[in-house]
C-alpha cells in the first residue's frame, strides 16, 4: 500500500510529492472494541511483509492487544523513493527530521483514510528505528501515545571507539586475546611485499592490497564477522554463528599457522553464509559502488545509510582505543575521507551538535518510552541507560545482544529478556488505560 507523502515537509513553497510504501496487518485488530495501532517505523533498508506477519514480537503484542499491525517504511530506502535517484542533490532530503515528518503525516493521512479518528498509536523500532520511534514520542507527543525504542543509538557521535572495545568486553578475555593475537599477525605480514601477497591468497581478496585506505579496508573485512556475531549473539534469528561457537573455533591451535589456520575456517564459514566471492580490500573499488546512485542498486541503502552517518550521526567505529582487539587500521580519517569522496569536499564532518540539539541525545526528555537494551550489543554504549523521567523506562538486559526484545519470543530467552517484554507489556497497557478509538 502508498501514501503521498511530501518532498521537503519543511518548504511549503515545495509542492513535490512521492509515495511512501507500507504495510498492514489487521488479523487482530478489533475494530470493534477500539483496538490500537502498533506501527513500526522504517529504518536503514527496506519494509518487508514479514515486518508485520510473525518476524517481530509487535504481532504478538498486536494478538493480546488487538491491534492493527503497521509498517511503514522510511523515505530513500527500498521502494520508497522521493525523487528519482541518490544523487547528493536528491539526498539533501534524506534526514531523519524529514524521515519522522513522514511518519506524522502517515499517521494523519491514514487515519483519515481507514477512519481510525481516535485510535491510540504506538510505535516500535529497533537500532536507528529505535531511536526514530523514541524521537515520534518527542516530537510528535500527540500523534503517538507511548514508544519502545529498543538498542536506540540516540546519543550521535563522530568517533564511536567504545563500540570495539565492548565487544572484546563481550567475547571474554581468552577470546579477545586470541583475536589480538590474529590482529598481529595479520598486521605483522601487511608489513612486507611477500605477506601481503599470502595474505590475499589467504582470504581470497578481489584486488591486491596496496594503499593504506585498502589496509583498513581489509581490517574492516576481517572484523565484521566478528562484530556482527556478537552484535546479534542469540537474537532469535536463524543465524550463522554465535559467540561460544566462534571462540571455540578461533581458540583451536596454539603456534601462529594453527592460530591463523582457525580464524581463516571462521571468516570462511561466515563469509560463505553471506553470499561468499572474493574479499573486498580495494578502497578505490568499494567507493566505486557506493558512487552508484541508482535507488534501486544492490548499494542504494548502503549509501543512504552512508550519507546519514556523514551528514548527522557519525557512529564511525575506529580502532581509537588500546581497549580493544582489532589494532589501531580503522581510523576516523578513513571515514571521513570515504564521506568526502562520495559525496563532496564539502561533507568534511557530521553534523553531530545539531543531532543532539534536535532530539537531546541520552538525556531525551520525553514521556511513555521503553528503552531496552543488551549489555553485550556494542551499540548499547549510545543509548539510554539510565533517567531521572518517571515515564521513560530504561531497561539493561544482561546478556543479550541488539534489538533482541523486538523478535519474538523464544524456550530459551534469557530472565532479563523474558522480563523487558513483560515490562513492555505492561507499559503499552497502561498507555491503552485511556479511550483508543
């Protein structure tokens, strides 16, 4: 389903209009008993029909609420398009101030269209949508009743060093050595021509390693899997691997060949997962594809999501920190200087001050939002972990990973975990407490 959504909601001298594209669940939904709206608002990528058909926990709160299921996705990602490509002239209309005006009018213009005129809104988000549905509370308080804003990165920063060393905080101190230990090595054979050259036959790289800018793009290869195995540890997903499975693995052998031997069969094993091909190390050649501004591209979300960070929240994770396993070849130069290449010299910095003026970064003061997260998820570090607000509850989940309350539940879900749904439970009723339709 579309609706029309303006350009540039901020210029009323601009009369252009797209479609925004969304998707609706009413199973449960019980019209006639006033049942609530439960919309989940889009983030980096595309909505999807299992948004609202079973993937996340919202239908199940849908099916004990009887609430109409939502998902709306955010404007420059999957196929809601408002201008016709990704060019930086079409991409000035890409923030998330832009995106949360979209899901306002969404909410007017739907509930005029399916006569919902005093229906009770609540929306749901995680990561980026986590804090897109933090920020509809705040600024759009009478539109939207209560918030869960689960592993909202709210609180914008340039240099996102602490995200490396949570998870060496996370895979333990035996892993984390042994991922130093790789770090070395790999560092060790970057230094000398014939290294090099083993190293590309090693992982199978697309291109030979030669600038700096390719060293740490190397790096960043090397390291995704692991950071996203911990990131997404046991999130009720079906998933590749999970941190006691990949410790096991890089723990095998003790001489540097065993030692290398056992992070290449795990890098392996989760590239393979992943569509496998060659290692991408040519910095030159990734921004060649992040240059295509084709909004439907296989990149297009890629660089959506790049211009994003560039322009107003960094989170640019770097190796700034003695704290961590991965080595200091990530750097925040490396960031910027890919911001500036994609899209201009003038784009030399983001706009992080302006972000946290916006919304108030974790010291959002707002009303009626849940805010989850894990304490093994990097990016709980960015969140909201404590307030002085009554009505914002701010809920730190040991041992879970990112978003993993918005999944549906699972036998093996931790205590924390089973309880943050039960409190989330409890807060959507008493935001239900007044007249819904």
């Amino acid at each position: 389903m579309w609706v029309n959504q303006p350009v540039d909601h901020f210029n009323p001298s601009n009369t252009q209009v797209w479609q925004q594209k969304y998707y609706i669940n009413d199973t449960f939904w019980d019209k006639a008993n006033s049942g609530p709206i439960f919309v989940l608002v889009g983030g980096e990528g595309p909505a999807s029909p299992m948004d609202v058909s079973g993937e996340y926990v919202i239908n199940n709160y849908a099916q004990q609420f009887g609430a109409m299921v939502i998902s709306v996705e955010h404007r420059f990602y999957g196929d809601s398009m408002p201008l016709p490509d990704l060019s930086v002239e079409s991409l000035q209309y890409l923030t998330s101030a832009q995106a949360l005006a979209d899901f306002a009018n969404f909410q007017k213009t739907v509930t005029a269209e399916l006569g919902l005129e005093g229906c009770t809104w609540i929306s749901f988000g995680g990561s980026y949508s986590g804090s897109l549905s933090a920020w509809f509370r705040l600024k759009y308080p009478s539109l939207i009743a209560g918030a869960i804003a689960s592993s909202a990165p709210v609180n914008p920063v340039v240099d996102f060093f602490e995200y490396f060393q949570v998870v060496q905080n996370s895979i333990g101190p035996q892993c984390a050595a042994r991922v130093q230990n790789v770090t070395n090595i790999v560092g060790g054979m970057l230094n000398t021509t014939k290294g090099r050259q083993q190293l590309q036959v090693m992982f199978n790289t697309c291109d030979p390693i030669v600038s700096d800018l390719d060293v740490a793009t190397f790096m960043s290869e090397l390291n995704d899997g692991i950071c996203e195995t911990v990131q997404y540890n046991y999130d009720n997903r079906p998933v590749v691997m999970n941190i006691p499975t990949m410790c096991d693995i890089l723990l095998t052998g003790t001489t540097e060949e065993e030692m290398m031997a056992a992070f290449l069969k795990f890098y392996n094993i989760y590239n393979d997962a992943f569509g496998g091909g060659c290692t991408e190390v040519n910095y030159e050649a990734l921004l060649y594809q992040m240059k295509d501004t084709d909004p439907f591209s296989e990149v297009a979300a890629a660089r959506s999501w790049t211009w994003q960070t560039c322009i107003e929240f960094g989170y640019f994770q770097t190796g700034d920190s003695n704290n961590q396993p991965f080595g200091d070849y990530i750097t925040l130069d490396w960031f910027l200087q890919q911001c500036q290449d994609l899209f201009g010299t003038t784009f030399t910095y983001p706009n992080i001050q302006w972000t946290y003026t916006n919304y108030g970064g974790s010291a959002i003061a707002s009303s009626n939002i849940v805010f989850p997260n894990g304490s093994i998820d990097p990016w709980h570090i960015l969140g909201v972990l404590e307030t002085d607000i009554p009505s914002e509850t701010t809920l730190l989940m040991n041992g879970t990973a990112h978003c993993s309350d918005l999944f549906t539940p699972s036998p093996y879900d931790l205590p924390d975990l089973v309880k943050t749904r039960q409190i989330e439970v409890e807060q959507i009723q008493a935001w239900l407490s007044g007249p819904t339709c």
